[in-house]
C-alpha cells in the first residue's frame, strides 16, 4: 500500500468513526486506526482543515464531531474507492501467490512460513492449499496476538523451527521487512509476490536454489 492509498484509508476510518459516533474521542479513533494517539490528533486537524468534519465543544471539555456535506461525499467516493482497490488487489495478489506456489512446488518446497501479518498473507494462505504447500505460521515482530489465520505467530524468527521457504507477505516497509529476514535466511529462499513490485538487489528465490531455510542461530 503506497502512502497515498494509505492516507485515503486512515481518511475513511476517521470519517466513518465520526459519522458512526460524533462524541468519539481522539483515543478510541488512535486504537482503531492502530496509531499513536498525537498522529490520530494529526489526521483529525486535516480532515478538519480540509472541510471534512466540523469540531463543537462540548460541557466537561468534551468535543463532537460531525460530518460536513463535504466529509459525506468524501466518504462516498472514498468507499467506492476502496472496494474497487480491494477486489483489484485480491485478484492480482491471489495470482501473485499462486505463481510464487508454483515455483515452490518445482522447487519441492512444501512448508512455507509467511514474512507479515497483512491483507497479503490471508490471500497466501487461501491459494496455498490449491498447490499443497502448508503454512506453517507467521513472522511479524510487530503483530500484537499470538495467531494469525489460526496459525502460530513469531516475533523471532529464530523460534519459527524449520521451514523449506519464507513468503514476504508485509504491505508496510516491505523492503524493510526483506531486509530484516534475509539478515537471518538465505536470500535465494524467500519468495517476494510480484504484487509488492519490491526487487531487492540481493539474490532472491527466482534466481536460486539450496536446501530447507533456517533461520540463523543467535
């Protein structure tokens, strides 16, 4: 997701947060978006500042916000936005996965552990049955549960045990999520789905082969 794609996300959540609840407060808008609570503050002065919403104190140095004739038609395109995006990028994301599967499976790589809990990895682990290949999990150092997909997630990569290859499945900072795995796992096994347009300039799966990845003892 580039930044712009990004922002007109964080500008639906808000907009539709606000309509759903003029009294929310700026924490609970901070939780849902998943953000600091002074970059929520952030977004909320520049949907203001844009004409979005309409700010009113309230008694007990409370605030409502409301949403401007402006805000709802923004929500509207923003909506209409988004859905369309979303099936686009499942379509290309799920015949990125198969591809990478594909090779996996020449490669006689059957347990995969995916790199990001994301939008990506839950499409990976849909096409992955369609060729056999088992999801043994997730590396995310960042993922707050301890499953994902009902799968085990790793903070480490060095407790994942034993893997024949990764998946690079993160949306945010990929290229610094590639970096941080192939620091610990041989570049030539981690597979990177076209759909990240990402083309690290270290040898990745496409141009290699070896043994079962693992990860580097500490």
């Amino acid at each position: 997701m580039n930044a712009r794609n990004r922002e007109d996300a964080v500008t639906l959540e808000i907009l539709d947060a606000v309509e759903r609840q003029n009294d929310v407060s700026q924490r609970h808008l901070a939780d849902r978006l998943g953000v600091a609570l002074g970059l929520a503050n952030l977004y909320l002065k520049r949907c203001t500042r844009k004409g979005l919403i309409k700010i009113k104190q309230a008694p007990a140095n409370r605030y409502l916000y409301y949403l401007t004739p402006k805000g709802f038609a923004e929500k509207g395109r923003l909506t209409a936005a988004y859905l369309s995006f979303s099936f686009d990028f499942y379509r290309r994301a799920g015949a990125s996965c198969a591809d990478v599967f594909r090779h996996c499976v020449d490669k006689g790589h059957r347990r995969v552990l995916l790199c990001g809990a994301s939008d990506l990895a839950e499409i990976a682990s849909l096409r992955a049955d369609e060729h056999g290949i088992e999801i043994v999990g997730t590396f995310d150092p960042a993922c707050r549960g301890e499953r994902f997909i009902g799968r085990p997630v790793w903070r480490r990569l060095t407790d994942a045990g034993e893997f024949d290859a990764c998946l690079l499945t993160a949306l945010i900072d990929s290229a610094a999520h590639y970096d941080d795995v192939a620091a610990k796992v041989d570049p030539a096994r981690i597979m990177i789905p076209d759909v990240l347009r990402l083309k690290p300039a270290r040898k990745t799966a496409s141009a290699g082969d070896g043994g079962p990845a693992r990860p580097a003892r500490r």
